[in-house]
C-alpha cells in the first residue's frame, strides 16, 4: 500500500521527467538533476522525509549556489537497504 502511495506522489515528477524536461532541455545545475533526486529521495525515505529533503535540493537551486555533486544522503535506519 505505502508502495502504491509513494508512485501516486511521484507521479508529478514523472510527468515532469517524461513531458516536460525532453521540451527544455538540461537546465539543472545539480548531479543528480533535482527530479531524480526526489525520485531516490521519495523512494528510499518515503513520501514525508523524502518530500522534505527534495524540498530542500530545489530551494538550493539559484544564482547563489554553484550546484554540482549533490547526492541523496544515505539512509542508515532502512531496512532494506535494497530499497534504491
């Protein structure tokens, strides 16, 4: 069931992946691109921490952050760590 609520949460993001982000081009100063990120973000943590940390990820993006290597951080209470 979490399983299923966390693609329904997701799937803006997919859109934006699949419809949208072909449309502009790269645009994201971030490795990985900040929709991967929530992808991963969603789906190791959940749709509650995992919104938050996605949160955080694109209130970064700006003129004042260089971006760069920015990767979802490890997840040490998971219990399956085969989640990803």
């Amino acid at each position: 069931m979490l399983a299923l609520l966390r693609q329904v949460a997701l799937l803006p993001v997919r859109f934006y992946q699949y419809a949208l982000s072909p449309l502009w081009g790269p645009k994201c100063r971030f490795y990985p691109t900040c929709s991967h990120y929530a992808v991963e973000a969603v789906t190791k943590f959940g749709i509650l921490r995992g919104g938050w940390l996605t949160l955080i990820r694109v209130a970064k993006c700006g003129p004042f952050h260089p971006g760069g290597y920015d990767p979802v951080p490890p997840c040490t209470k998971c219990e399956n760590k085969q989640q990803v």
